[in-house]
C-alpha cells in the first residue's frame, strides 16, 4: 500500500510530506508547544462558522493555500492530541491558541507601525503570506531552542505550519471574512 502524502509549500520550496509519519511526530510536537506559552492574557473566541476557502481568499493568501485547504487531512489528528493534552493539563488547547493570537497581533502592529498610511485590514491582507511565514518561523525557533526534540529541520517544519494552520482554521491568526446572514 502506498503512504499517504501531501505537497506541503513554503518559502518557495515544496516537500512531500508523508502523512503516517508527520502524525507521530505532531504527536512529539504538540506537547512541547507549552514552552511557547507567554502569561499572556485570555484572548476571547469566536465560535461563528466560516468557510475556510472564503477565508484564505479575504486574506489572499497565496503562499500556504495549498496546506490549508487540506486542512482536513491532519487536522483531526491535531485536534486529537490537543484533547490530550487538555486532558493530561486542562486549559492547555487555550493557552497555545492565545500564544498564536498574540504572536499574529504583535506581527500585524509591527506591520502596521510601518505601514500607517493603511488600513490594518488592508495591511493584513497585503502582507498574510508574511505574517505565516514569521509567525511558522517563530514557533519554529523557540521550538528548536526550547525542546529537546530529536527531530530533524525537514521533519518538523511541516508539522509546524501543519499547527499554525490549525490556529488558522480555529481563527487565532488572521481574519475571519464578514458574516453573510
């Protein structure tokens, strides 16, 4: 039987990733993120359903498209394992998602202290690929600095931008299209 894989893209490269093998390695991941986690304060959630393809284009992402519509290929799996780690430290899926909401608002006022002659809706879209891509970088080089994970580059930076783009779909990075009612 031949192993299920995925093109995963970033920073202009493309890797195959194979899903079997990047299951067991968000599941040696996923618990190290704690060591990303700021005191930070409660960010609020919000629970309106979306379509994720309308909010990849309100954003014109362009770069990492690909993985987030393929979303569900890994997304169970991550959210599989944030319920146990819930489990084993309850409130942690809460922590690691304000970790991501606060990282994406101090990349986009970065942006917009740059940018002042825009909107910050207008700065967000001109500029969601980057904001990705610094915001994979960032989980990515705390988690090598932090953790003593045995895994190599290549082996965890899809499964980085594999957690990123679930904080994408749960709506802690980037923005929500306007609600059609």
């Amino acid at each position: 039987m031949m192993p299920i894989t995925q093109k995963a893209k970033g920073d202009g490269i493309t890797q195959t990733v194979n899903l079997g093998t990047m299951k067991s390695l968000l599941a040696r991941i996923l618990p190290n993120l704690t060591l990303l986690i700021a005191e930070e304060s409660e960010v609020k959630s919000d629970t309106t359903p979306y379509d994720i393809q309308e909010k990849i284009s309100y954003n014109n992402i362009v770069s990492h498209q690909d993985f987030l519509r393929d979303y569900g290929q890994y997304g169970y799996e991550i959210k599989s394992l944030y319920n146990v780690c819930d489990d084993q430290d309850p409130g942690y899926t809460s922590r690691v998602y304000n970790y991501f909401t606060v990282i994406y608002k101090r990349e986009v006022e970065e942006l917009c202290r740059i940018n002042k002659s825009k909107s910050r809706l207008d700065i967000i879209k001109d500029n969601s690929d980057l904001i990705l891509h610094n915001i994979i970088d960032k989980v990515n080089n705390t988690l090598i600095e932090r953790a003593s994970l045995e895994i190599s580059l290549e082996e965890l930076e899809p499964c980085i931008v594999a957690i990123v783009c679930q904080a994408f779909v749960e709506c802690k990075i980037l923005e929500k299209p306007p609600s059609v009612n």
